[in-house]
C-alpha cells in the first residue's frame, strides 16, 4: 500500500473526527446562544481560555505519548511502548486531578481572572455554573484525549473516530435536551460536554481493555521526570494553545471593561466559527502524525516528507473549502448563533 493510500485510511477517519469535535466545541455557544442571548454567548467566552489551558495540557501529552509510543513500536520494543503509555497515563491523570481540585478551591479568583465579578450578576452566574462543571470535568477531558491518540497510534483509527464522533453527537443531543428543553443554562451545556467525553473513553475502552491490541493499561512505577518529558516533547506541537490562551485573555478582559457583553458574545461567535476551519486542520495533523512517528522510528526519510506533503495537499484543500462557505454566507453564521 502507498503513502497516498495510508494517508488517506488515516486522514479519512481523523477529519471525521476532527468536525465531530468543532461542531461539539461550538455546541454550547450555539444553543446557549440562542436560549440565554448575549450574556450567554459571553459566559462561553470567558472560560475558553481555561478550555485553552486543557487542550495545551491534554494534547502536549497526547502528542508527546503518542509519538514516543510509535517510535518504541517502529524500534521492535512492544513492551517499553506498553509502559510509556501507562507512565504518561498516570502522570497526565494525576495533573488532571489536581487542576480540577484547585480550579474548583480557587473558583472566585479564577473567575475574577477571566473578567468577571460578583457585581456583575448574571454574567457572572452563568460563567460560574458552566466553569465548576467543566473543571470538575478536567480528568475526562485528559482521559478521552490521550486515548484517542495512543488508539490512532495502534493502529485503531477507525474506533478513535467513531468514539469521538459519537461522544461528540452525544454532547450536541444533549445540549438541546438539557439547555433548551429542561432550561438549565450554561450549567446544562457544560454537563453535556462531560457526558459527551463519558460515551467516548468508554467507546475508546474496546480498544484498550479488549484483546487483539497491543496497548493496555497495566500497573508500571510513576515517574514524575518521565511525565515531564513526555509532555514537553508534545509542548512543541501544543504550545500554539498557550498563545491562543493569553490572546483570548486578553482579548475578553479589554472587550469586559468597556461594559459590553454584546463585544464579548460577538468575539465569542467569531471564535467558535475559527473552530469550524483550526479542527480540520488539527485532524489532518492527526492523520499525518502516527504515520511520520513510524518512519522517524524506521529511519525513512523519504516516508516523512510525502506524509508532510500530503497533509500539506489535503488539509490546505479542507480548509479553503471551509473558509470560503463561511465567507459566502456570513448572515447564515450569525443565525446559527442567534445573533
């Protein structure tokens, strides 16, 4: 089979994926926007840059695990690969949980941080009620994340696609379910995005607990200097959410201080369509990663630089598609939105 055609099984599922993921990211802003109006939409707004701080965490493991996992595998060390799993497994966890306990212990100061205060009410309320759920969610977020690209890595690409798409629908049905029908707000749109992430781990679960795979979660000894390494080669790739992270931060508190909630909830709107362009773009490098990870370990050089220019091709076709109906029909955009 030819990297045409390998890229192509890879890229096929990932994008797949990929739009799962973009049309479940703008799920909240969406429906919360059409049932809450401004306020809603700003409350969304808010909080992504703690979203932002779990993508740069999430996939700095994922990606630096990943690669790690199918280099061992390209060497012939099944075994080692199996441990480094497990070990930025345990690591990436742990920080979950701790993130989660703190976020939640210093919830006032966080949200006064993002650009909202007690004075303002009922912004403040609906950022509050969306932010606790989601912190507290922070462990699902990690889980469903790494195992979606250690799954990709093992060869089960189709499974990490249909979990993703599923949990991602799931988290959609549940939004207009639970925000527009039983009315709970940004508190409803926050549990559908966990409950989401809950239908996808345990969609991705057959493919780490079953047999015939050889990945699979096994007791190995925690090390801390190992996590950190992990993570800090798969920061090269993540670290694009840290910039994200201090520019919607910005961006909010100066847009809040000019006591508009229209600016922040029109800011959000703009963000949440970027999505719909960044995510095919992130699923092609999801495509192309596992397979230039094996040719590092092969020592094919040939091998990387056709993956690179084929994700090049098909992710620069994906995106101009994309941008160019979200030029044509900007009023639709807006609709959607209930702007």
């Amino acid at each position: 089979m030819d990297n045409k055609k390998i890229f192509r099984k890879l890229w096929i599922p990932a994008i797949i994926s990929s739009i799962g993921w973009a049309l479940s990211d703008i799920a909240d802003a969406v429906v919360v926007g059409n049932r809450m109006g401004t306020t809603g939409l700003a409350a969304i707004g808010l909080i992504l840059p703690v979203y932002m701080i779990n993508c740069m965490i999430a996939h700095g493991f994922g990606i630096g695990g990943s690669v790690k996992y199918s280099k061992l595998l390209g060497n012939g060390k099944p075994k080692e690969a199996v441990d480094s799993f497990n070990r930025t497994m345990q690591g990436a966890m742990a920080l979950s949980v701790i993130t989660a306990i703190a976020g939640n212990i210093f919830m006032t100061p966080l949200l006064q941080l993002l650009g909202t205060v007690p004075a303002d009410g009922e912004l403040f309320e609906a950022t509050r009620d969306y932010l606790r759920v989601f912190i507290t969610a922070t462990p699902l977020f990690y889980m469903s994340n790494l195992f979606n690209y250690y799954l990709r890595n093992d060869d089960n690409g189709k499974l990490a696609g249909v979990g993703s798409v599923v949990g991602n629908l799931t988290d959609i049905a549940l939004n207009i379910i639970l925000v527009l029908v039983f009315g709970l707000g940004t508190r409803g749109a926050a549990l559908s995005t966990a409950i989401g992430q809950i239908i996808a781990i345990a969609i991705y679960s057959k493919g780490i607990l079953g047999k015939g795979h050889i990945i699979k979660i096994k007791p190995v000894k925690p090390s801390l200097k190992y996590s950190f390494e992990i993570f800090k080669d798969g920061f090269s790739a993540s670290s694009s959410y840290m910039f994200q992270l201090v520019f919607l931060l910005i961006c909010n508190r100066m847009l809040i201080r000019t006591g508009s909630t229209t600016a922040v909830a029109v800011f959000d709107m703009v963000q949440n369509t970027s999505y719909l362009i960044l995510y095919l773009y992130e699923g092609t490098n999801r495509a192309m990663q596992p397979l230039v990870s094996t040719y590092h370990g092969e020592h094919r050089e040939g091998g990387k630089l056709s993956a690179r220019r084929l994700a090049f091709s098909y992710g620069g076709a994906a995106g101009l598609c994309s941008a160019a109906f979200i030029f044509l029909f900007p009023q639709l955009i807006c609709a959607l939105f209930g702007v």
